[in-house]
C-alpha cells in the first residue's frame, strides 16, 4: 500500500511603493517661532501598486506503508521523508526568490543599482563600490561559495584577508563589518555546480529589515498636529517597544 501526502506553499505580495521624487513633504528648519509659515503636504503613493503573484511550490510523496513497518527504527521513514520534502520545498521556494523570472531578486534590482567587476573575479574594490550602492544599513552579501573563494583569494593577494565572525551557529567571512552568506542559488554559468574552474555570477548585497525603518524610540514622545475640519489639535504619543500606541495627557504652559 502507498500512501500520499501533497504539499503545496503559496506566495502573494503587494508593494505598496512611494512616487518617486527629491522629498516626499517640505520641512522647515528655522529659529523663528510665529511668523514662519509651516509647509503641509501628502505622501504620494502610486496609484496603481505592483502585485507580486507568487508561484506556488507543490509536490506529492509516496511512502509504501511496507518500508515504513519495516524501518519504523531508531528513525520513523514517513517523518523522515516528510521532512526532506519539505526542505526540497524550501530550496525550490529560495531559489525562486532569487531567480524567478518575474518576482526574483536578481530581475527587479535597477540597473542603477548593478556594477561590473573590474577585472573578473570580484576584488575589494568592487565589493566597496558595492557597498555605496546600498549604504545605509547593509545588511549582509550573497554569493556562490565560488565567488566567495574567488574573493578571499583576491584579498590574500592584497594581504586584506577577510575578518571572520560567528552568526546564528555559523562561521562567515566579512567584509567592512557585512558578512557574506554562501548560496547555491546565484548560479555560476546556469548551474548550481559548475564543473570549470571560472564563470559568470552575481553577487547580491540585502538590505532587510522593515522593523529598522519603521522603529521608534520608546523613551520619547511623539507630536502630532491635526488640522482636520479646520480645527487645530495638538496630541501626544508614545510607542513602546511593541509598537503599543498610548495617548498621552498633553500640558502647555
């Protein structure tokens, strides 16, 4: 007897994107007190947001009841092979993210954002000019573990050796303080295991965290003018560490 377990992971995304422009609102800087004209505005958001419809990641396993009575110890076979299912699901789901030909990173990075290696194989400098692409608050680097070996060997050559540092039960190599994280998934030439010696990749530089741009300081309090229906009101927030929202007793003497 076989039996069947059918998996499938599905993915959506909106992108809820600002229009593009040198600020979004005007502000003033100014030591006058009352005759400066405060400026208002609106953030503009584009209209019509791009939605990201995700494929979705699907497989069926069989597991004939037999193997699973008969190798049912120290290991039981279907969690075993469920669990490997599921990491088959996860590979593929990463690998979409970085190379879907619509929704994947490498596709949907600006072309103002790209740069070409200097000589080849990735050099110092070029991780620098890398890194003033995305400036604030990198967070880490992706690359083949082949570009990784072919940018250690380029830092020996300059006797720059990259620092190494520990991250979540792993040792990396760094650069300028931004670790690089090795992944299969930025081919070489196409393949996840190119048989050459040299070849052409990419390397991505992330910066994550949507928490950081949207973060508050729990020790300060938080003005807002409201102007609505022509009646001027003056509140007082604080947001605490989890993003609790409390109103605060506002006083002017």
């Amino acid at each position: 007897m076989i039996e069947s377990y059918y998996s499938r992971v599905n993915f959506s995304l909106i992108v809820n994107k600002v229009v593009e422009g040198d600020t979004p609102l005007d502000v003033l800087c100014s030591s006058e007190k009352k005759s400066d004209i405060i400026p208002q505005g609106y953030v503009e958001y584009e209209l019509q947001s791009r939605e990201y419809v995700l494929n979705s990641i699907s497989t069926i396993l069989n597991v004939n009841t037999a193997v699973e009575d008969v190798y049912s110890a120290p290991y039981g076979q279907t969690k075993e092979q469920l669990a490997l299912a599921f990491e088959s699901l996860r590979e593929r789901q990463e690998s979409q993210i970085i190379n879907n030909d619509d929704y994947g990173l490498l596709k949907n990075v600006a072309d103002s954002q790209r740069i070409q290696t200097r000589n080849g194989a990735p050099t110092p400098d070029d991780m620098d000019e890398l890194i003033t692409k995305v400036w604030k608050e990198p967070s880490f680097f992706l690359a083949h573990p082949r570009a990784i070996a072919a940018f250690e060997r380029e830092c020996t050559k300059r006797g720059v050796p990259p620092v190494t540092a520990n991250l979540v039960g792993g040792t990396f190599i760094t650069w300028r303080g931004i670790p690089i994280i090795p992944t299969n998934k930025l081919l070489v030439d196409g393949l996840k295991e190119p048989k050459s010696q040299s070849g052409k990749t990419n390397i991505l530089l992330i910066r994550t965290g949507e928490d950081k741009r949207l973060a508050y300081d729990s020790a300060s309090s938080y003005l807002i003018l409201s102007l609505e229906k022509n009646e001027p009101a003056l509140n007082s927030f604080k947001i605490d560490a989890d993003k609790n929202v409390t109103k605060e007793e506002l006083v002017i003497a």
